[in-house]
C-alpha cells in the first residue's frame, strides 16, 4: 500500500474529531489555525468556541473594536495573532467582499497566514492540493522516507514541501493533511514514537535504522535571551498606574504597571535602593510588598518578573507626567499580558506576594 493510502486508513481510525474540521466554514477553519498556530489543541478548544460565538462571521470580526479582540484573546499569548486576524477580517471585507480566499497564493496574501496556515485553510477548507506542513509533518516525513535535511534551513524546508506534494494524496488533499498532522501528534509523537503498533513499520526508514530520535534533524538552538522585569504598582490614594506597551517588543498594545527592566538579576533589596526606582516613585515612599520572582518562557526570551507595591506618600512627577492614573480595583478592565492579569487574581486571594522583609506572610 502506498504512504497515503495508509494514513487514510489510520485516519478514519484514529483521527481527532475537531469542531473546526469538515464543519465547511472557511471561516472557522481559518479562525482555529490561527489559533492553533502556538497553542496546543487542548488549550485552544475554548478559545475556539467562545471566539466564533463572539465573532460569528468575518464581519462581525472586522466590524469589532479592537479591543474587544485582544480581550478575547486575553491569555492565549503571542498576541499579534490577534491582531492579525482582526486586520486579514477587514481585509477580506473591503477587498474579498466578505469571502475569504478560495486559493492558497490569495490566502498567502492575508496578514498572519504563512505557508502552513495559507495551506491548511486551502486544503481543509477548499481541497485545494497544497501541503500544510507544521512540527508533526516535518517529523513523519522525517522518519518514514529518511529525510536527513533540517527543516530549520530554507533548503530543508523546500525538500520537505517538494516531497509532501508528491506523496499527498490529490483527490483527499484536506483528509490527507489532516491525517499525516493527527499521524505525528498521536503515533509519530516526538519523545516516544508508538512503532510496535504503526502501520507504517513496512516502509519507514528510521524505524528500520533505528534514528527515531534522530529524525528529524534538528536545526541549531535558538538562543534565549533572559530579561528582567521589575513591576511598580504604585498606590496613591486608591489609585495607581499604568502604560500602554509600545514598540516593537512583546505585549504590544496592552496595559502594564510601570515597568524597569534590568540587564541582569538584581535582589529586591538593591532594586529599590537604585537610581531607577527612586527616579520613578521618589524617595517619600514605602515598599509594602515584594513578589517571588516569576519565571516565563517565551520562544526566544526568558522573563523574570518581579511586582513591587509601593505606598507613595507624595505625587511624583514621573509618575504623573509619563503614567495614566486609574483606580486600583479598575485595572482589571485594561487588556494587560497573562502574567500581570495573572497578578491581579492571585493578589486578590492574597498568594503571591512575601513581606519586602522577606518574610512569607500569613
Ligand atoms: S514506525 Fe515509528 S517512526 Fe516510523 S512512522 Fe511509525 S511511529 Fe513513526
């Protein structure tokens, strides 16, 4: 039997039933790959379903302030996801009439779809023949024909795409893509691939030399820069502050506490001693409250965050000039990154924070 003739037959076994797929909504599918795109299904499905009901059609998504899609996205992370598709859904209405491209080079078009997104809406929701490959094709691809290019380099990613054409299945390009992504995250898994039982064991080449780990290649490690955040939650009088994020940087457009960051770890101890701090909140001040320090990882950073509460007892200039001043109970209602929102909850049921004396509290 052929490759593709296999992977159907697994499929119709053990294929996921997802909301999204064969549902022959354009919309839909577009929606959930976006989604989908850095987050697991599992955590995605919510979002999934109260997205579509918020924002039905592709108008009712364009039509959207802004803000209430950065809401909704509120915790799933990488945000220019969201902006992005708020952005393609004005597109697609002033330039598509409303209809969402029917072909993956228009789709290719659209902010935020690159080749795997642009491929698994053509496939998935038109049958257009278009590989859709991501983490789990690469890998299945990898192991079963003994692909040794990294799908890392321009030239690996084109051998891949070149083979996933000639493999695929033309007649069920939307079945097949489906199959050999589900192959991958199910039976192909990375860690531990489920060969015993894997009815591809009569034509896979790293299951017949034994390189399931060492396919497929893997490209060189990113570096990860660390970086580390140091969060003011100044008080004064039943208010505090906060700024929009601007720049190109992570959490654009979303609210945070006056921010410093430093090149290095610093103990809280020091921190508040710097020039820094004493520039921002003053010296007529009183820090109340020092978190632990919180880790997050994010593709190509490292974050440490830490949240210091500090009664002011005079308005500084700094404060005032450069921050919006808001009630503290209200902060809640501005879109801010997870870690900050976070915060806010676990300040509210009294866990996070240690005295600045270092002592746990009660
Ligand atoms: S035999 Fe093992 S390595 Fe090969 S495709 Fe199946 S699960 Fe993957």
């Amino acid at each position: 039997m052929l490759f593709s003739e296999l992977l159907l037959e697994w499929f119709s076994v053990h294929g996921r039933q997802l909301p999204w797929r064969n549902c022959g909504n354009p919309y839909h599918i577009w929606v959930s790959e976006v989604i989908l795109q850095q987050t697991r299904v599992s955590q995605g499905m919510d979002y999934f379903l109260r997205f579509v009901e918020q924002f039905p059609t592709v108008e009712a998504l364009a039509a959207a302030p802004l803000d209430a899609v950065m809401k909704s996205w509120q915790g799933l992370g990488y945000y220019t996801r969201a902006r992005n598709l708020h952005k393609a859904a004005q597109l697609i209405v002033n330039d598509y009439g409303g209809e969402l491209p029917n072909s993956y080079k228009e789709l290719l078009k659209l902010p935020g779809l690159g080749p795997y997104a642009a491929g698994a809406v053509a496939s998935f929701a038109f049958h257009e023949p278009v590989p859709a490959i991501d983490g789990n094709v690469y890998r299945v691809l990898a192991r079963v024909f003994g692909v040794f290019d990294s799908p890392g380099t321009g030239a690996g990613k084109k051998a891949f795409y070149t083979l996933c054409s000639e493999v695929m299945d033309h007649e069920n390009p939307h079945l097949f893509n489906q199959a050999i992504i589900d192959f991958g995250a199910l039976q192909c898994t990375p860690g531990r691939p489920d060969c015993a039982p894997c009815p591809m064991r009569g034509l896979c080449y790293a299951e017949a030399n034994g390189l399931q780990t060492s396919l497929p290649t893997k490209e060189r490690e990113l570096k990860v820069r660390p970086r580390y955040f140091h969060f003011i939650m100044a008080r004064w009088r039943g208010d505090t502050f906060i700024e929009l994020r601007q720049g190109k940087d992570i959490w654009h457009s979303l609210y945070q506490f006056p921010l410093i960051e430093t090149k290095e770890r610093v103990e809280p101890e020091d921190f508040t001693q710097s020039e820094e701090f004493q520039e921002l909140v003053g010296i007529d001040c009183t820090v109340t409250h020092i978190s632990e320090e919180k880790r997050q990882l994010l593709s190509h950073q490292e974050l440490f965050i830490r949240f210091y509460i500090v009664e002011l007892h005079t308005l500084p200039y700094a404060l005032l000039q450069d921050y919006q001043r808001v009630p503290i109970d209200g902060v809640d209602g501005y879109q801010v990154p997870i870690t900050i929102a976070n915060y806010l909850a676990a300040e509210e049921a009294g866990e996070y924070f240690r005295c600045s004396s270092g002592k746990m509290e009660d």
